[in-house]
C-alpha cells in the first residue's frame, strides 16, 4: 500500500472511531480552541507531543523546529508565541528539548555549510561557551548536557522577547518551563521554570 494511502485510511478510521465514542468531539474543536499551553519543541519524529503528554487535540498549541529554538530572527516562532500569549491566552510556554537530539549532535560536531549550519549557529555558541566544561565530559555525556543547555537557554531567550515581557508586566502569566524529553525511558526531566517573579518549582 502507497504509505500516504496508509495514512488517509488511518485518518478515516481514527474519525469514525473518535465520532463513535464522543459524537460532539469534531464540533467542539470546529468551535473554537482555547489551550492552556504553548508547546515549542524539537521536529524529531520520535518526540509526538500529545502522545508523550497524554494530551488531547484541543490542548497543546505547538510550535517545532530543528533543535526546538526560541531565535530572535525567526519570525515563525515569535508570531507563534504573540498569537499564544495575546489571542489565546495560554498560561503556560514549554520548550522541550530531547535527549539524542541530531540538530544539537550536527551543532556540536561542525554542521555542514548552508541552511542548517545559519540556523544551528546558536546551539554552536552555546557549545563554545561551555566548551571547557562540556570537553571534560565523554561525547554521549557532552552530547547530552548540551541538549539541556540549550533548551535551558531557549526558555531565557523566550523570557526575554517583547511578548512575554509585556504579559508579565500586566499579570502573573505565563509560566515559562525548560523539559528535556527521554527517548529511552519516554520520562520527561524539567530542569527550570521561570514566572514574572523569578525561578519557580512547580513539582
């Protein structure tokens, strides 16, 4: 079977089903959406947002990009989060990283030249900055700290854009998380959270 064909059947049998056990389920979203979280992660097939959270169409507002980056020029993203924060009203922005990410692996290493190397390049910037420390480590060990790193860096970066600054000068939201998702466990590690009062711990 033609794999796209395999999809639209799935797709099918997926409706009928979610008709069969909830028949207002497809008007309700037709209505409106009202998600509580924005979602900014990796474009790795293997980090599915809903699945790993256990969420439902309706919940997550998301956003993926190689290596899950918050940049100032990627005007992607920063539309992403204005419509979130402004029209949405999203109380809570995370930025999941992941563990065996091959964009933080392509930044770490050298990327080849062109496309990926320009959008890469902050990962490459935050691998310098740490370089002494992370060279002490075993390249799986490096490899894995530098994930964390950069999600914990993009989360800063966030907090630092027009948007989020205007919606913490007017109210208590939104909560800003840094995850790091496990492919071998399926566990997700929360490393930082930060609110308009500072560094919080919500477990």
């Amino acid at each position: 079977m033609n794999p796209a064909r395999r999809l639209l059947l799935a797709n099918k049998s997926w409706a009928q089903e979610r008709r069969a056990i909830d028949p207002e389920f497809f008007q309700r979203l037709a209505s409106g959406q009202q998600p509580e979280f924005l979602w900014i992660s990796c474009s790795d097939s293997r980090v599915p947002e809903t699945q790993l959270t256990v969420t439902d169409a309706g919940e997550l507002f998301v956003h993926r990009n190689v290596a899950n980056l918050v940049r100032a020029d990627d005007t992607n993203v920063l539309c992403v989060i204005q419509y979130a924060i402004e029209a949405l009203k999203v109380h809570h922005v995370i930025v999941c990283g992941h563990y065996g990410c091959g964009g933080v692996k392509a930044a770490m290493n050298g990327a080849p030249p062109g496309r990926l190397s320009h959008w890469l390049a902050p990962v490459a910037e935050i691998y310098q900055k740490h370089r002494q420390q992370l060279d002490l480590l075993t390249e799986d060990e490096r490899w894995a700290k530098l994930v964390e790193l950069n999600t914990v860096e993009q989360v800063h970066r966030l907090a630092e854009t027009d948007v989020i600054r205007n919606a913490w000068a007017t109210g208590v939201y939104p909560y800003l998380h840094a995850w790091v998702y496990s492919l071998p466990d399926g566990l997700i590690q929360p490393l930082l959270t930060l609110s308009p009062k500072g560094p919080q711990n919500l477990l």
